[in-house]
C-alpha cells in the first residue's frame, strides 16, 4: 500500500485592509499579512502603504518604494494581480529576516 502524501499547511494569513489605487490597470491594494507579522506592526505598515500608494503610479514602482520602508522593519511585500479580481492588486507582508 502506498502512503498518501500529507498535504502542505498554507501558511496563515489576515487581512488588515484594503487602499483605494485608481493606477496601473488597478482600483485597490488589498493587503494581507502573514503568520509572522505581529498585529501590532498592523499600523505601522498600513502607514507605509498608504504613503507609497499616494505618491507611486505603476506597481513596480510601488513594490520597491513599500520594500524600501519595510526593510528596515524587519518585513518584505510581495505584490501581485489577485486571480478572481483583476481590479484588485495583492499585497503580501512577510517577515524578511
């Protein structure tokens, strides 16, 4: 008999929002945060976000202007187009150390 194969954890995520973005193809950032985020840093990178997000047009831009602010806190973003809402763009923090 052969064994099944266990299936991989996900990794666990919260939402701690969404940002309205009216640029690059994109009406909103919804941004998510990993298991290894404390929800105390929620604030703090909202922040970070919000700030980007008002002065950056294209997602490029926005990605290495939010990774500039999150690296010295310790986090990473990884952003990307959501599957089912193309309106939407994902934004994934991550603990980067």
């Amino acid at each position: 008999m052969t064994p099944l194969s266990q299936p991989r954890p996900e990794p666990r995520v919260r939402r701690l929002g969404a940002l309205p973005w009216d640029h690059d193809g994109y009406e909103r950032l919804a941004i998510w945060a990993g298991a290894d985020v404390p929800t105390l840093d929620d604030p703090m990178i909202k922040g970070a976000l919000a700030r980007c997000a008002h002065t950056c047009e294209r997602l490029q831009t926005l990605d290495r202007a939010v990774n500039r602010e999150l690296w010295p806190l310790g986090y990473v973003g990884r952003f990307e187009a959501a599957e089912t809402d193309r309106s939407t763009a994902n934004v994934m923090i991550l603990n980067g150390r």
